[in-house]
C-alpha cells in the first residue's frame, strides 16, 4: 500500500489558517463580541514568543486551545457551521500544483492522508468535495455534545504529526519507499523523511536549503 501525505497550512492551502480563523471570529455576526476576549489572551504568549521566551510549539497550542474558548458550551452542528462559512473562501486559496498531485495520487490508487495541527473538524468542513483516506488533526473536545475547554487539547504539531499517523497506519504493509509526502515547513521533516519521495512545497528558506542539498522535488 502506498500513501501520499499532505500538510495543510502552507501546502494544500496557500496561507495561514489561523489569521483566517481569528478575522473570521472578529468579523462574525454572532461571535464577534468573543473576539476582544480571545485577543487579550493570546498577546502574552504571542509577545514571549517573539522575545524568545516562549516556544513556537507552546504558543501555536496555546493559541488553539485559547480560540475554542470563545465558542465554549456550543454542539458539534453550531460548529461545522462555523467552520463551513469559510470553505468557499478557502478552497479559491488551494495550491493548484498540489491538487493536481492529489488527483493524479488518487487515480494511481495512492491513499491519501491530511496531516495537520489545524482543528479536524474545521479540516473536514473546508476540504469538502476532496476524498482522503484519512483526516488527522487536532481534535475539539466535547462534553455531552458541548465545546468543553477545561481539558488541554492534544496539538498535532511536528513529531506529534508522525506520531499520529503512524498509529492510524498500525498493522499495514506500507511502501515507503514509493510513497509521498508533501509540506512547506522545517517542521514537517519528520513526516517527509517517511518516504521515499518528499516534495517541498513553497518551502520555506531551512527547508528549501535541505530539499535542494538531498535532490528533493521542490513546488514553486
């Protein structure tokens, strides 16, 4: 069995998920007055971050389980809903090239994974009319149907993305060394170092450095 791997952020999708989600809390007709709130909360670990005191890994979780705060106590539909507001917007944002390598993936029979530290549901709402085998993120907690964010959330995030697929592909024959993976970060060189054949995609300057040194694909 082979497998194509593909970040979100930056590769499938050719911005940055998470401004989206924080102009779209900010601009909501409903939400908007939990942005004020949100936004207070996120500039202390944004600020340590950029002195250095604060990990980029903490940060990026800390900022996920910060966001879901202002939608606490809301189901499961109230938040595909929320999420499904930006498929149209988002899918005019797809990289062009890396569909294409989905879609020829898909017609060889290659089963095609999407690994990222975005929310899963949110992945599954804005990829609509996309068919993979699996969608691997960051899961939104719920109590009795309930968006519940006293419990830390697990972040899908560099090795933890390895990690998580590895245990979906337990007890299957892979063929690494004629799989795919795709992503456009240093972070996501666990995942690309899986295969046989990784593929950078717009890759920023660390991970391009690499990707030229070893003779790896590189999408422009």
């Amino acid at each position: 069995m082979r497998v194509a791997i593909f970040d979100f952020d930056g590769t499938l999708y050719e911005e940055e998920t998470f401004k989206l989600l924080m102009n779209h809390l900010k601009e909501h007709p409903t939400y908007h007055p939990q942005y004020k709130r949100f936004y207070r909360s996120i500039v202390p670990p944004y600020i340590a971050n950029k002195l250095k005191l604060y990990p980029t890994t903490n940060m990026k979780k800390r900022s996920m389980q910060l966001y879901l705060e202002a939608f606490e106590g809301r189901t499961r539909d109230e938040m595909y809903q929320y999420f499904d507001e930006l498929k149209e917007q988002m899918q005019k944002n797809f990289n062009k090239k890396v569909l294409e390598k989905l879609n020829t993936h898909q017609q060889e029979n290659v089963h095609i994974y999407l690994v990222s530290g975005a929310y899963t549901q949110f992945l599954e709402r804005v990829t609509e009319g996309i068919s993979f085998k699996q969608i691997i993120g960051t899961e939104i907690i719920y109590k009795e149907n309930s968006v519940y964010t006293k419990s830390p959330l697990e972040h899908v995030n560099g090795a933890m993305k390895t990690q998580k697929l590895l245990e979906q592909l337990e007890g299957q024959e892979i063929d690494w060394e004629n799989s795919y993976a795709y992503g456009d970060s240093y972070s996501d060189l666990p995942v690309l170092e899986l295969v046989g054949n990784p593929i950078a995609v717009k890759p920023e300057e660390k991970l391009r450095n690499l990707a030229q040194e070893r003779g790896w694909e590189i999408i422009r």
